[in-house]
C-alpha cells in the first residue's frame, strides 16, 4: 500500500556563485590568466580595463539610452552585434586583421627530445631498412629515465604484430648494444648495474687501474656494493681499502639516470608568487601579485542594449528570448567579477594570519623559529571554514627575502619539549638533519641513538617519529650512511 508522508530536512546546498568562488579560489596564480581569458572569450558581455563607473549599475544607463535613441531614432540590430561581439577573442587565425599584430614575436617551442637524438645518432650507423626499423622500436621502448624495463620477448612481439618483422634475441642484443654506445652515456641499460658498466667501459681512459677495478666491483660485487658492504668488497675483490676510496669516488660520481640529462625532457618551470612581501618603514606589507589582480568590467554595450529592450515590447518572443540571454551574458559577468574580487580579499586575508602567526620566520627565515600551525588555527583567527584555508594553502606561495615558499610550508604539527612548550616538528627535523650532518660517517648514529639526543636536547619524541622524519628528509638509514 503506497503512502505520502512529509518530511521536514535542513540541508545546505552551494550556490552557483559560491562554486564559482570555490573553483577560482583554489586556482594558482600561473593559471588564472588562462582561466580568466576562458571566461572572456565564452562570454562578450565581461571585458577588460578598468570600470569607468564603477559606482554606477545597469539601471543608472537607461537614462543615456533614452536620450540617445531621440537623437537617433534607430533599433539596436541584435544580431549583427552578437555577431561582432563573438568574433574570436585575441586568438590568431579568426579572419580579424589587426595592423598592431605586424612584427609581432610569436614564441616557439626549441630543443629536442632524447627519443630524437638518439634516432639522429640511429641515421648516422650504416644499417639496412630492416635494422633500422628494429633500432626505432628499440629506442621507443627506452623510458624518460633512459632505461629499457621491457623484456625483449615482448619488444620482438610488438616488432612482428606492428612492424611484420620476425627477428630473435640474438639480433636485438646486437642492435642494443650498438644503441648502448650512443650519448649520453649509459642510455638504454636494462637496469642499473648494466648502466654504471657501459658509463665505466667508456671514460676516457678505460685501461685505467681504478676503472677496471670499479667494473670489477659493480660486476661482481654489485649487491655487496648497494648494501654498503665494504669489508666483504676488500675481501672478495682483493683490494686496498684506499683503492676502494678511488672506485667508490668514481661510482657515485656515475649518473643513475641517463635520460635526464636531455633537454628536451627537462621542463623548465617557473614558479610564480602569489603573494610579495616586503619590510617598509620596519613594517611587513603584503601585497599581492598583478596577475591575482585583473581589472575587469561588465561591458556597458550590453548594460545599455539590455535596458533597451527591457523597456520594448514584452510580448515579442524572439525579443524576450534575447533580453533573457543578454541578462544572463550580465548576471555571468557580475558573478564572475564578485568571485574574482572575493578571491583577492580571502588570499589577503588568510595570508595577513598566516604572517601574523609566523611573524618571528618572517623577520629573519630561521626555520627554527617556526611556531605549530594547522589549518584550523587560520580558520578560527579569519573566521572560515578549514576547508577554504586548505584550498589556499595548497596551492598558493609567497615571495620573501629568503626565497619563494608555499604556504603550505608554514603548516606543521607541535612535538612537546621538557619545558612543556609545543615547537613545530620542522624545528625537530631540522635539529635532526643537523644531527646526521655533523656525524661521523664511519659510525653513522642509528635511529635509536638520534632519539637519545633528540630527548637530550628537550624533544619528547619517540624512535617511529624519527624514522619518519628521517624518511621525509630523504636521509637513508645508518648503514648506508657509512663511509670509508
């Protein structure tokens, strides 16, 4: 038997221009730009330059409109002016000739990638058509770290299923190592102690005693090497303990990494502040960077042509159609405008208690002085949610005398101290990473010994803590810390 029943439910829902503010709040600085010139282009009625009336609203044209249509006594043809309205936005290629654009620089992307050189270096061995196409299979198969991690069983299916090429291990081996002598040196190993041989085999001077000896060690010593193992090194390869100095000072110095040493797989990013700060008169004044503050205005083309047809005869349909499209074209500028505007002042204003609560950082960059901060310390000092914090924090940075850091970075958990103060745990690792630095390195402190002087100098910090610190830092455990 179906029944109504009522329910009463208290829910909060998002506005459209709250999910506006939401998206646009999160947007770092590099990709407003983009964001913004999105907006421009999908709506005519949002331009930019300054508000000339920044007092005025649609309302205050009608009177201009009014006056304006007695001298001229003339409609608003809507459609020819959509039409110009959407011409393409600043975008080359639309049919819009602009004379400013003559001479203009258009940027091109250079360089090349390491797959390109190294089927330049492919072109310049004499193979036939067939060894070729092998080469070109086997240097795509080869990672952005240099590495070929495919078996050559499957590089030989993928040769007869695309290329129609049956071949065997044998031959594959030999085109491998031929591409195993291209540059940089080590590309295309199979894995890492492959890599170091083939960098070993071509210095300069391969005849050389300690570069035999380091081929020798990573051939056959190669897990003893990796572990940090020296004395069974000494043992097994019959060898001085400063022969073993020398080959070890050539091994690290190897690159593990051969692809990264291409241009064309090395991206430069440029990382934009979002805010500057800097110290005036002895005062901090924060301000934010020009591209977080765009001047846009509502276009008055469409304020005025609204209010026009506002006025006309509602009973047209096509009319009504067109004023209601025109409205919304405005109501999306306003908003977007109101969510940029809003943006500015949450980035400053989280930012300002940011500063605020970090201030000793701030007047000299020790990062000793660091005090414990979360997110829900900000929220409460600006009076916001956890969550629009988090949502500035995570992606936004700032520029000061020490350098550029993110926010994110001021974030931190409290470690209790015996004088039962609270000091930020990147306090702890940085007292920590201090610690290792100042070791001895033929014997490194384990991670209970760094408790033990943690505890000394005040922090109450257990030994899983320092582990994980010691992991955050990148700082490997004792026994591969350990020097001869």
């Amino acid at each position: 038997m179906q029944k109504l029943n009522l329910n009463q439910v208290l829910s909060q829902k998002l506005s459209p221009q709250q999910i506006q503010f939401i998206k646009l709040l999160q947007v770092p600085t590099v990709e407003l730009e983009a964001r913004i010139e999105e907006e421009l282009e999908i709506n005519p009625a949002l331009e930019e330059g300054k508000d000339e009336d920044p007092e005025g609203s649609a309302d205050d044209f009608t009177n201009d409109i009014e006056v304006q249509e007695r001298k001229d006594d003339q409609d608003i043809n809507l459609d020819e002016y959509l039409r110009d309205e959407y011409g393409g936005y600043k975008m080359q290629g639309d049919g819009n000739y602009n004379p400013d654009d003559e001479g203009r620089e258009i940027p091109l992307s250079s360089g090349v990638t390491l797959h390109e050189q190294l089927i330049s270096q492919l072109n310049f061995l004499k193979l036939d058509e067939r060894q070729k196409i092998i080469g070109r299979q086997l240097i795509g198969s080869i990672e952005n770290d240099g590495y070929i991690r495919r078996e050559l069983d499957a590089i030989m299916n993928d040769l007869a299923f695309s290329q129609n090429i049956e071949t065997d291990e044998d031959e594959l081996e030999e085109i491998l190592l031929k591409i195993q002598g291209f540059d940089p040196p080590g590309i295309a190993a199979r894995n890492l102690q492959e890599c170091l041989i083939i960098q070993l085999e071509r210095k300069d001077h391969p005849e050389d005693p300690v570069v035999q000896h380091a081929i020798h060690v990573i051939q056959d010593c190669f897990d003893e090497f990796t572990k940090k193992h020296y004395d069974k090194i000494l043992k097994k390869c019959q060898i001085k303990e400063e022969e073993l100095k020398e080959i070890i000072h050539m091994i690290t110095r190897l690159n593990p990494k051969p692809g990264g040493v291409s241009e064309g797989l090395m991206r430069t990013q440029y990382l934009i502040p979002d805010f500057l700060l800097a110290e005036v008169n002895g005062k901090f004044e924060i301000t934010l960077n020009s591209k977080n503050a765009p001047e846009l205005r509502v276009s008055r083309s469409y304020s005025e042509m609204f209010n026009a047809y506002d006025k006309s005869d509602k009973k047209d349909r096509k009319l009504k159609e067109t004023v209601s499209f025109v409205k919304q074209k405005l109501d999306a500028a306003k908003w977007f405008i109101d969510a940029i505007k809003q943006r500015q002042q949450t980035l400053l204003k989280t930012m300002e208690a940011i500063l605020e609560y970090q201030y000793e950082f701030f007047q000299d960059g020790d990062e000793t002085k660091l005090r414990p901060m979360i997110l829900k310390d900000i929220a409460e000092k600006i009076d916001m949610d956890i969550s629009t914090v988090s949502r500035v924090a995570n992606s936004k940075s700032i520029q000061t005398e020490f350098g550029i850091y993110p926010l994110k970075y001021f974030f931190s958990e409290g470690i209790a101290t015996d004088g039962g103060e609270d000091v930020s745990n990147r306090e702890v690792k940085s007292v920590l990473g201090k610690l290792v630095e100042d070791e001895d390195k033929k014997k490194p402190l384990s991670d209970d010994k760094l408790v033990k002087l943690l505890n000394n100098k005040g922090y109450n910090i257990a030994r899983r803590t320092v582990a994980k610190y010691r992991e955050q830092l990148q700082i490997p455990v004792a026994r591969l810390r350990k020097e001869l």
